[in-house]
C-alpha cells in the first residue's frame, strides 16, 4: 500500500529527474551546437534523421 507521503516523495522524484534529465540535454545540444555538429534524433514512428545542433538548439524551450 502507498501512503500520500511515499507518493509525494515520488512525484518529487520523478520531478527531479526529468528537470535533470531536461538539462542534460540541452547540454548535450549546446555543446554539439558550439562545435558545428549534427545530432542524430528519432520521432514517434521510429524513423531519424541527422539535424544540426544548432538547428535543435532553437527548438528547445528556454532556460
């Protein structure tokens, strides 16, 4: 059984690593960015593409 305080602790959880997770891409980008490369980036039906960074970079929300 989960209480509301394990459930929170959760949600906190969760919370943490996707904004950690959302930081580290864009990391990612900005470093690929600054060096002129290209990253390789899937969609939803399994198909990818090579797209500039700097390209991706602009699609990401802001700070």
């Amino acid at each position: 059984m989960t209480t509301k305080a394990q459930k929170m602790g959760m949600d906190e959880l969760e919370a943490k690593v996707l904004e950690g997770m959302k930081r580290a891409n864009r990391k990612l980008v900005e470093t690929a960015a600054a060096n002129d490369e290209s990253l390789i980036i899937g969609d939803k039906d399994g198909s990818f593409k090579a797209v500039p960074a700097k390209e991706l970079l602009k699609t990401l929300p802001a700070k």
